[in-house]
C-alpha cells in the first residue's frame, strides 16, 4: 500500500492519492487502507516517510561541521534530486486544513527528526563543539527552516552550496570558541 501511494504521489502527486487509487494499484481492499489510515493525507505522508527516511540517516561522526553539512546536502539532495520537494510540500500545505495529516506530519515526520538533530546538537555541545548557551531548537529551526523556506517560497535556489552556506554561517555563530577557531585554521573541508 505505501509502494502504490509512493508511485501516485510521484507521478500525480497528492490530489492522486485516494483509497480507491491506493486499493486499485495495492491489490489491498479499502477495508484494510481505512482500518490503518484515517485520511488519504494520512497515508501519503507515511508512504513519505517511509521513502525518505533512509535518505535522511543522521550519522554522527563526531565533527559538528561535517555532520550537520552532510545532514543537510542529503536533505536537499532528497527534496530537489529525488523529487520528494513537491511531495513534501503539498503535505504541508494539505496539513493546514487537515487534522490527521497535520498530526502524521509531526508526530511521524517533523518531531522526530527535529528530535534527532536536537539530540545531535546536545551531543555537539557535549564534546565542547557548541557554545553553552545555544538553544538547539533554535539551531534546527535556523538550518532546517530555512531549506523549508527556499522550497515553499522559490524566490532563490535550493541546492547543495546554499546548504553548505547555510551550515557554515549558522553554525560558525553557535560554535564554541575553541571549535570555531579550528575551522578558521583549515579551509572548509570538501564532503560529498
């Protein structure tokens, strides 16, 4: 069922998903769809979800810079390059005037990735990478946001290198002083 509401959102997009269409292509009676969804938004934004988590893996190699720039790129990668943008977005917007999507959406997509990069930053700010007075869920708001910006108000490009500005210029603001002058020695190492 997530499969056949995967390829409808990917071909049609969300106006395409209904449990007629999902039971249609699934082989999966409406019964069944109904017994485990309560809306088609519902069921579009698990079978996101379902796609996009394996893209999104937060590693946590123990450099701040090259994990959040690494973060970041995959998220962008996974909005622009594998067309997940427009899924995502019209999931946003269908959520303003849906109360079972809007609650999917966080409780299965935004709350908890927003949870795992705050985890990260706590850790960050552990290993003296991070200022003490850093609100982590500021910092998320500040990266993640601003990629949910340039995809919901296209007025300036959404691609790797602002991702790669953007991690640079939020977190060189929230660095510990000892993390940061370290970055000042070296040139930005190059990930991929």
């Amino acid at each position: 069922m997530l499969e056949a509401t995967s390829e409808l959102l990917a071909t049609e997009g969300l106006g395409a998903v209904t449990f007629e269409r999902v039971a249609a292509r699934s082989g999966a009676s409406k019964t069944t769809i109904y017994k485990w969804w309560p809306s088609p938004g519902a069921l579009a934004a698990e079978s996101y979800f379902a796609r996009s988590e394996p893209e999104l893996v937060f590693h946590d190699t123990g450099d701040l810079l090259v994990d959040i720039r690494a973060q970041l790129r995959s998220f962008v990668r996974l909005l622009i390059d594998q067309g997940a943008g427009r899924v995502i977005a019209e999931l946003i917007g269908a959520a303003q005037g849906d109360p079972n999507l809007s609650a999917a959406v966080s409780e299965r997509y935004t709350m908890p990735r927003r949870l795992l990069a705050i985890d990260y930053f706590e850790r960050a700010r552990e290993r003296g990478q991070l200022r003490a007075d850093v609100d982590a869920n500021l910092l998320v708001d500040q990266l993640w946001g601003a990629c949910y910006n340039r995809l919901l108000v296209p007025d300036a490009p959404l691609n790797e290198a602002f991702a790669d500005a953007l991690v640079a210029n939020a977190l060189m603001g929230a660095a510990a002083t000892e993390y940061r002058s370290n970055w000042e020695e070296q040139p930005l190492r190059a990930s991929s």
